[in-house]
C-alpha cells in the first residue's frame, strides 16, 4: 500500500498504480486534464508507463493552448 495526493487529498492505493490507472480509477477524462508529479510535468504519452511512489503528489490541471 502506498500514500499519495491527488490535488491535496490523501488517498492510499496499491503498489504498482501508473498514473494513468490512477485517472481511471477517478474517472477522470485523460485527454481533458494535465498532469503533474512532485512538481514535475508528466506527458500523457508517460502516463500509462509512470509509476506512482509513496509520498508522490499529484495535480491535475487544464492543459494551456494557444500562443
């Protein structure tokens, strides 16, 4: 079992969880959101192989575009 936040709320999960399950197990639209781990951007490309660790912080946000 691991512990993180997502958008500031605890959550615990099993070992192994990739970010992108993650989005699924919230029912969050991949494509409609941005994310970010420990601070750090994460592509949707790297989601599905990006595991999540103990203690890691997750923020979701809506991706910018335009110029």
């Amino acid at each position: 079992m691991i512990r993180i936040e997502l958008d500031d709320v605890p959550l615990a999960l099993a070992e192994g969880l990739t970010l992108d399950a993650l989005l699924d197990m919230q029912g969050v639209a991949r494509d409609a959101v941005a994310t970010a781990v420990d601070g750090v951007f994460v592509p949707r490309s790297a989601r599905a192989g990006f595991l999540l660790a103990d203690g890691a912080r997750v923020t979701l946000f809506q991706p910018i575009v335009g110029g």
